[in-house]
C-alpha cells in the first residue's frame, strides 16, 4: 500500500467552479499536511500548512484534515485559469523525521 | 519576496561523470533540503542537511551523493559516478527553525544524463 495517495486527474472544470482536491494516506505518524501548487517543470510552490486536524483558510483556499479517515483535502473557490496546475499534498510526522512523503498531483485543469 | 535559487537549471552530463547542484537557500533559514522527481513520478526526499550536518536521509541517498553547505549561502548536492537513472529534476528546500515545518522550494534543476 502507497503512503500517500493522489488521484492523479487530469480534473477539468469550468472556471469559477469549486475544487476538490483528495489524498489519503496510510501512515498514522503524519501531523503535518502540506499543499503544494506546481506548474509544468518548475518547483513546487507551497499553498497552505496544517497542523493536525480542522481547517485552515486562506482566501479562495481551504485545506482540512480528519486524521481519523486519514483524508485530507483541498478547495478552490472561484476557480481561474490561472490555478491551471499540479497540485500536490505532502506530509510529515512529528520528531525528528523531517522529510516530506508526497502524493503524485493531481493535474488540474479550469476551463476559461 | 526571498526565494530560494538554484543553479544551473539544466545540467547535461555523460554517464559516469561527478555533478554538482548549487543551491542558495532562503537567508534566515537553517533547515536545507534535497528533493528530486523523475519525470511523471512523485517528489522524493533525498535528504535534509542542520548544523553542518546530515540529519536524515532517505534510502535512494547512497553512497553516490553527498551534500556540502561549503560557504554561508550555498547549499550542495554532489552526485559521483552519474547513471542514467539519475535523470530527473533536483529541487533544494529550506525552512526556518523554529516557526513550523513549511518547506520553501526552489525552481529545480534538470540533470540529464546520456
């Protein structure tokens, strides 16, 4: 079983629309749950942190953890064409491992 | 805004050649990291580098690869012996000590090895 799992798309929806972005993961250690927004062959540009379980928001973005479910997700209110991209989760436990265990992206694609 | 820099952006190298990736991480940040991701496959950790030192590392970092801070702003991954498996893109990340775990990337750099 893979630690963390992306559905890799590609999703298309119509600009404006809502997103939904999922990962699930397998292992319980992770407390720290990252977003990640790539665009094609460049470095991933970090969206949102989250700690544990709730919600965070920041503008059109939210990101929520129910570590119960081991599920975390991502919305895009408002989708632009400009949040055309990969977008990709990652993770972390607590201590002293400090490296991030990514999902594959999901290619996301907002129709003008 | 800071960012972290990375050069070159493409690398080209013959199998079985020595590279170094060079990477300045963002000013006040003391935790450094390198990433790579072949093409169309996840981001990978290599390893993470505090103090002067390693502080993890994941099982593709071998013998192969060493890291190096060699002044007060660059940041090094040296792969010896290159193979052709070793084409993908490098990504060094850097994150502050004591605010939280966020990672700040930089623009990769392609290694391409023929």
């Amino acid at each position: 079983q893979k630690e963390v799992e992306q559905d890799p798309g590609p999703l298309s929806v119509p600009e404006g629309a809502i997103v939904s972005l999922n990962c699930t993961y397998s292992n319980s250690a992770f407390q720290y749950f990252m977003w990640y927004r790539q665009y094609s062959r460049k470095g991933p540009e970090l969206l949102m942190y989250t700690y544990s379980s709730g919600n965070k928001e920041d503008g059109r973005f939210t990101a929520q953890v129910d570590k119960s479910s081991k599920y975390i997700s991502l919305f895009i209110r408002d989708s632009q064409p400009s949040d055309s991209a990969t977008y990709l989760c990652a993770m972390k436990s607590g201590g002293g491992a400090d490296g991030l265990t990514f999902g594959k992206g999901t290619h996301l694609i907002i129709q003008p | 805004e800071p960012e972290v820099t990375q050069t070159p952006s493409h690398q080209v190298t013959q199998m079985g050649q020595e590279v170094i990736l060079r990477c300045v991480p963002i000013s006040n940040h003391l935790y450094f990291y390198w990433y790579r991701q072949i093409l169309g496959q996840k981001v990978e950790f290599l390893v993470s580098f505090y103090n002067n030192e390693i502080s993890e590392k994941s099982e593709i970092f071998d013998d192969q690869f060493s890291v190096e801070r060699p002044d007060g702003s660059n940041f090094t991954l040296k792969i010896r012996s290159t193979k052709l498996e070793d084409s993908a893109m490098y990504f060094c990340a850097s994150r502050e000590v004591a605010v939280g775990y966020e990672q700040y990337f930089g623009p990769g750099t392609r290694l391409t090895v023929t």
